[in-house]
C-alpha cells in the first residue's frame, strides 16, 4: 500500500529564505503525487502535481517540486518565503489515476518577520 | 461550475443520534471521495466511489458510516449512533479520473461537532 511520511510537522522560516518541506512516499507502482496547500479555514488547494515526465514541477505561487525515483522523494520548494505562505502543506500519493489519493499528515509552515 | 459543495458546513449533534451530510462534486466528475480531518492532521480517506459504484472503504471505517452515490452523481454520507470521537471536518473531493487531470477538487468541508 502506499503511504507518504512528510518530515516535521512544522517548519519555520524567515520572510525572504528559502522554503523547504520534506515529503517522502512509498509506491509499489509509479506515483501520481502531489502538493496541497490549505489556509486558515479554507479548503484544501492544489499547488502543484506530478504526474509522468518532467520531474520538476512547477506550481502556483512561486513553488516548485522536484520527483525523485532514487529518492523516493518530492520535496517542496519555495526560493523567498511571503508571509502570505504561512499555512499547512500536505504532500500525497496515488498508484497512478485509477487509484485513491493518499495525504500526509502535513506541515504547517510558519514564515518569521 | 461552483466547484465541490457540502450541506451542511456545521453540524451539532448530541452522541447516539445518526447524521447525513451531503456533497455536489464538480459536474461530470466521475470520480468522489470522502475523507476526514481532525485538527493537526492529514485528510484520512474514508471511501471513494467512481460514478455509482463504490470501489474501496477504509478497513478503519467504523461499521457505522456508510457512503452512497445512487445516481454517479451527488453522495451521502451517514453515520449512526455518533460518538464523540466522530467529530471532525468531513471532506468531499472530486476529480475527472478518466482524463490526466487526476488531481482532486475539494469542497470546503462538514464541520461535526458531537456533544
């Protein structure tokens, strides 16, 4: 079965640095995965995804992620933290698109003035 | 299209009683989940249909919830006799499986309160 094990369940980082969140996944197949971002009492938003082919994805608001097969991994990205990214980021999985979409128990990204 | 909607957004329950919430996914998405999340967590997938069928519940899933989609198109969720540790925001998403745009579409969630 496949599981995603996203590392620290909070994450600080100063306004203007580099935004990093961990996500790795266990897949018995190739994985569908993907970002999702939700705000204080909002729902869940896609940021981004990656499906087949290029392995950095490009997402909205400036964030990106990169799929690595060796790694296992899909790690999040963010080159200058806004304060307006404070919010909780789950990472999830899927053995392809027949299959169900598996979340994380998310980060929550806390952004320092 | 408005995108996932859910009726009710709150619900205040007293412990024993059963409930029913609903969900509108995106027109002509075939595909539906349900998922739950308590504070501080990940949404934990319940069940998912694809149209009219179910096609996986989660072996966590309580004996008492139960999930339908009759039409492919809207779907219930119910849970009898609830206890307090069903309290939790009950999320629905949709996504159009049969395309490569597979990527779920949430709704902004049942929020239920059991007292």
């Amino acid at each position: 079965a496949q599981s995603v094990t996203q590392l620290g369940s909070h994450v600080s980082v100063s306004e203007g640095a580099l935004v990093l969140l961990r996500c790795n996944y266990s897949s018995s197949v190739p994985p569908y995965l993907f970002w999702y971002v939700q705000y204080p009492n909002q729902g869940l938003q896609l940021l981004l995804k990656y499906t087949t082919g290029a392995t950095l994805v490009k997402g909205i608001n400036g964030f990106e992620a990169e799929f690595k097969k060796s790694e296992t991994s899909f790690h999040l990205t963010k080159p200058s933290a806004h304060m307006s990214d404070a919010a909780e980021y789950f990472c999830a999985v899927s053995h392809g698109r027949d299959d169900k979409i598996i979340f994380g128990k998310g980060t929550r990204l806390h952004i320092l003035p | 299209d408005t995108g996932v909607s859910q009726d009710p957004r709150h619900k205040i329950t007293k412990r024993g009683q059963n409930v029913t919430f609903r969900c509108d996914p995106i027109s002509e998405h075939n595909r539906l989940y349900w998922y739950r999340q308590t504070l501080g967590q990940g949404p934990e997938f319940l069940t998912y249909f694809q149209n009219e069928a179910q096609l996986e519940k989660s072996r966590l899933l309580s004996d008492r919830f139960s999930a339908e989609r009759p039409k492919g198109s809207f779907s219930t969720l119910e849970i009898q006799r609830t206890e307090q540790g069903d309290s939790a925001m009950y999320l629905c998403a949709s996504s159009p499986s049969a395309t490569a745009n597979t990527e779920a579409f949430f709704g902004q969630g049942t929020r239920l309160t059991v007292v």
